[in-house]
C-alpha cells in the first residue's frame, strides 16, 4: 500500500514552478530536505544545525528572500514554525526602520498560491510561464 505525501507532491510541483519562472539570477533551495522522522533523525538533524519550524523553501532575488512553508490543504502550522516564522519576519526587518522589511515568509496549500505569493512579495518572474 503507497502511502499519500500530498505535501510532498505539492513541493515537487513547486519545485518544478520556481524553475520555470524564476529567472536566473535568482536562487531558490529545499532548506530541510535530509530524509527519516524520529528521534535518530531529529538528532542528526540537530547537530547539523537544523533549527525547527524552518520553512521548506527559501528564494533570494534582489536582496530579498521570501520563505515558503507548504501545507497540504488542511494542514496548519505547528507551535516551532509559527514560531520561526515570527524569528524570521523579525530577522529581516532593518534596524531603525519598522515597516521596511528585506523577506517575509508565507505558508501555502496550492501553486496558485505560491504564484501569487511570488507576485505579491517583489519576486521577479518570467510573465510567460
């Protein structure tokens, strides 16, 4: 019996998304894509420098990185990435300036929102794909 990954399904489709329309001055990764759950795995995780709660994608283009955290649809986040995801909107506001940000992170459920994402966050994309 397969078992369904729908987040993972989603990330593949992402994936292939980012590489249409990003151009290629842009860089995206899979920040977390190391394999197993459990214990042994959270472990080695750790001492590689995994922090927990880190979003699955990361894109930087012209001096801003936008975050995105898949969930399939009904998914929500959990306590470590809310509260990263707080860590992180706080770790790209400039000094001195409140309201000027340099990245942000979001949470998706389908490629429409990851497009939209990418339109509404300052990402340069290649309008044909």
């Amino acid at each position: 019996m397969t078992r369904a990954h729908p987040e993972h399904d989603l990330q593949r489709n992402v994936v292939k998304l980012l590489r249409r329309v990003l151009p290629h001055d842009a860089m995206f990764t899979a920040v977390n894509p190391l394999p197993g759950r459990g214990k042994l795995a959270n472990f080695q995780g750790k001492q590689l420098g995994v922090a927990s709660g880190v979003p699955d994608l990361m894109i930087v283009h012209h001096g801003f990185t936008l975050w995105i955290e898949l969930k399939a649809p009904g998914g929500s986040l959990s306590e470590s990435q809310k509260t990263m995801h707080l860590l992180l909107r706080e770790a790209h506001r400039y000094p001195n300036q409140a309201y000027t940000f340099s990245g942000t992170v979001v949470t998706c459920k389908t490629l429409d929102e990851v497009h939209a994402a990418l339109r509404t966050y300052r990402m340069t994309i290649k309008e044909a794909a």
